[in-house]
C-alpha cells in the first residue's frame, strides 16, 4: 500500500518534556484521517514537524514513498503539505485575495501585482471547492467561519495536496462546522488528502476514515472510524471510561441571586446588542444561555461583570445594584467569572501560574500585607489549586502561557470556583478542550450549584446546555425569547428559536 505520507517513529523533544514520543501515523491518499488526543498529548507538535515548524530528534518522513528532509515551512509548500492554523495567520486590513498571493504573487509583464488575475484564479477555486469567498472582501469584515475558508483557499492556491487542519472548528457555530465538514468531503472528491487534529469525538464519527490516537506523547493506535464507538475512542484517548451524561439530581432552586430587568447594551462599534433584556439566576440552579454566536451574550456577559457601560436597566446580584460598578466591586459583591476568551479576559500569560491563581484576591491577606505581597503564601495556595484541579504544570513558577489550552482553563476554574462566589458565570468553560477535561469541568459547576450557588452558563455547544442546564434561556436579537426546560425540548427545536422561531404559538394553535 503506497501512502501519501508516512511519519515514521517520529521524537521530538523539548526541554524536560517528550512532546512526540516514537510516533508513526500514515496517511492514505483521498482519506481524510483524524489526529486525536487530549489537550496537550502533542498532536499540534507532531503536524508541526511535518510542516517544517520543527525539526525532529529522531525518526523520518516519507512523501509518496520518497524520504525527505522538511526544515521549514516553504519546502512543505513546495511539496504539496499546506496547514490550516488554529490562529489565523491573516492580515487584518488587507483583502481576501491580498492575504492569499502573500508571497506568491502573480506579475504582469512589467513586474507589478496582477491583481485582477489573482482575483478571477481565487474565484475559480472558491467556486470548484464550494467555499463562497468573495476576493474583493477585507478580512476584518468577514465573519471567523469566512476567515478559515481564506486559509483553506491559501493552501490551495499554494497547490497543496495534502491539508492540515488544526482544531478548526474550535471557534464555529455549529453551522459553520457542517458547512466545514462539507467542504472537507468535497476536497477528498477532488482527490487531495486530509489530517484533521481534533478532540472532538462527534466530528470524527462524522467525516474521517480513520483515527490515530495519542495519549500523553505516546501513539496509542490506529483505527478505522467505521469499526469503532465515541465511548471506545474516548477511552483511547483519556486512558479510562468517560461519563458523557452529566451526573447530577434535579435542581432545588432558592431566592434569586442574579436579577436582570430592561437591559440595553452597546457593543464598541455602538451597535445595540442586548435590547431589553429580562433574566433571573436562581441560588442552586444552572442556567444555560443558548444562542447563535453575536445575538449579544458576550455583551450581556460582559455588563454583569462591569466590563462594559449599561446604557439603561438594571443588574442586581442579591438585591444589590451592581449596574455600571467596577469589576473588582462587583467581584467583591459575589461574582467569580470563567471568561469565554482566557487568553485576554482569564490570565496573565507572562505571569506564573502562582500568580494567576490570585489575580482575584492577591491584595488581600493572607496574599498581602500592608501592600507587600507575601510569596510564600501565594505559592503554598498555588500547589494547593494545582493538586486539586489536576492542572498539568511542571511547577507554579510556570509561565502561564506555555500552558496547553485546557490546563489554561483548569487554573482559571480552579481560581474563580475556589472563591466560592454566589454567582459563578461560565461562558464558554469548555471551548477546545479534550473530553477528559470537560467531563471534570461539568462536575465543578454541578458541585457549585448542589452548595446553593447560582451558575449563569454560557455555550454555543448544544448539547453542553442541554447536558448541564435546569434550565436553558434562549437569546435571539439581544433578548431572551423563549425559557425552556431540558428534558422538554431537544437540539431541532432549540436551534429553530436560535433563529427566530416562535414555538410557543406553533404549539399553541394546535
């Protein structure tokens, strides 16, 4: 059997970590061939040998049978490997077609950018592949979904054969990711060849043919997706049996600790989204706020925990007005906040783990005395958080940024859950984590509603706020328009009143 690329016993190593530890994965032509492990296991790192980003410690690559020596990305180019980055690699003000001939531009016969060309060869291939990109079109224009489409059209544009996709849909509607998933399946028609890294067991059921699983920097096995379950790949990739269904007795709701009354909000372009907002948190319930990506919750999320001006209404957390107040006041008021973005909103990425772990309460005792901040006290409760919340770091003195992704968001959980807030608003808690993660993440905030707090979830996977909510509020054009329980509705119908749909009068007439 002849493979379009093998990656033969692959190492590479970093200092005092195995990223990659003797890996093999081979890659049929016209497969499309998914790369899965838990956050942090060395997929990326692996795909990032095979694209010329790093050199390996041992091991060979073989394109086609022929070994070769990949020492940067443009001799991957050259050999038909082109890589969808999880962070765009785009520039923002230029257009769609400026972004794509980035140094492969087209010439007229007198040496300047023929443009024109390059537009009408990026139409043509948005057209064979069915990715519907306008050329003319400046990046920051076009939605995130659009964007990925552009870095798909870079690499072919490039002539690739091959393509790495590194978790792309970790920031798409689920619209968007069946739209991907399309696309994908029409790039194999056409005869090219796929690696698709992800944790996400659901996709890789979808559309790969078959499954190489790392655990922990080890190649674990190879699988033909057809032959296997979601639980068995799991399994594979975590090392034990993972519960799915979120283990939790019915809620037991008190007083309100959360009370929203008329909100309107602006985002920065001074755009009303959220436009009269009405919503109620009880203590020891779970919330879940379901809604297509810019129907205003990260303005809603963003007004409770001060970090944007109200124009008008009201936010009360236990009957205090906390509308307009500073963060740090309203945190002291009961609130502890997972933010949907860590990078911006959750950390300090220069600073140690230590460090973060009090970025809530470092002026306080026992983290500080008369304005001197006491590093040993810091670091003891550091540990502490560490053990507790299973966040794999070398040490506390780690640099929070040289953290995986999931280890990132265990630190801030473990910081905001610690506090033990009346409210705790999670938005977004599990984005781009692996199974393992997420299944530990949905026990904390049951185990914080089952003290008597009330949690405010924020997600755009359906079947997260179906999983862990008591109750689902469903936001369209900056308003809650629909406030359903769980077990009496399902993906179909919440996705209708996600796009307008009025239900409730459609069951009413019958």
């Amino acid at each position: 059997m002849e493979y379009v690329i093998e990656m033969l016993n692959i190492t590479k190593e970093f200092p005092g970590i195995v990223a990659n530890d003797n890996i093999t994965l081979q890659l049929k032509k016209g497969e499309i061939h998914a790369l899965l492990g838990e956050n942090g296991a060395g997929k990326s790192t692996l795909m990032n040998v095979l694209f010329g980003l790093y050199q390996p410690e041992k091991g060979h690559i073989r394109i086609r049978g022929q070994e070769v020596e990949i020492t940067n990305p443009n001799i991957a180019n050259d050999l038909g490997i082109g890589m969808v980055h999880q962070h765009f690699m785009l520039v923002e003000p230029f257009t769609v077609t400026q972004n794509i001939i980035l140094g492969k531009e087209p010439k007229t016969k007198t040496g300047r950018i023929d443009i024109k060309r390059a537009e009408k060869e990026i139409r043509e291939l948005s057209d064979r592949y069915g990715l519907k990109v306008d050329p003319t079109a400046k990046i920051r224009d076009i939605s995130v979904g659009m964007q990925q489409r552009v870095e798909i059209l870079k690499t072919l544009y490039r002539g690739a054969e091959v393509l790495i996709f590194d978790e792309p849909t970790a920031v798409l509607t689920p619209q968007e990711i069946n739209e991907l998933m399309d696309i994908m399946r029409s790039l194999v028609k056409e005869g090219k060849s796929i690696i698709l890294i992800t944790h996400k067991l659901k996709e890789i059921l979808q559309v790969a043919d078959r499954c190489t699983i790392i655990r922990r920097g080890k190649g674990i096995g190879t699988v033909n997706v057809s032959e296997t379950t979601e639980s068995e790949l799991a399994s594979l990739m975590v090392g034990r049996e993972v519960n799915f269904k979120v283990d939790k007795q019915p809620a037991k709701p008190k007083q309100t600790v959360l009370k929203i009354n008329n909100l309107h909000v602006r985002d920065k372009r001074k755009v009303d989204m959220v436009k009269g907002l009405d919503l109620e948190v009880r203590a020891g319930e779970i919330v879940g706020i379901a809604g297509v990506d810019g129907n205003g919750q990260s303005e809603l999320i963003e007004a409770i925990t001060g970090l944007t001006r109200v124009q008008s209404g009201q936010i009360l957390l236990n009957d205090q007005d906390i509308t307009n107040k500073s963060p740090r006041k309203i945190t002291e008021s009961g609130l502890g906040h997972i933010p949907q973005d860590r990078h911006k909103f959750g950390l300090v990425l220069d600073y140690s783990v230590g460090e973060n772990m009090v970025l809530q309460t470092y002026y306080k005792e026992p983290f500080s005395k008369r304005g001197i901040l006491n590093l040993k006290e810091i670091y003891r409760y550091a540990k502490k958080m560490i053990s507790a919340y299973d966040v794999r770091t070398p040490d506390a003195y780690t640099k929070a940024r040289s953290l995986s992704g999931g280890n990132q968001q265990k630190a801030i959980i473990g910081r905001e859950v610690d506090r033990s807030p009346d409210l705790l608003i999670a938005a977004q808690p599990t984005r781009g984590l692996d199974v393992g993660a997420i299944e530990f993440i949905h026990k904390k905030l049951v185990e914080e509603r089952d003290k008597g707090r009330a949690v405010l979830l924020i997600s755009f996977e359906l079947d997260e706020i179906l999983d862990v909510s008591d109750r689902i509020a469903v936001m369209f054009d900056g308003k809650v328009v629909a406030d359903v329980k769980p077990e009496e509705t399902n993906e179909q119908e919440l996705g209708l009143l996600m796009a307008g749909s009025e239900l409730q009068k459609a069951g009413e007439g019958k």
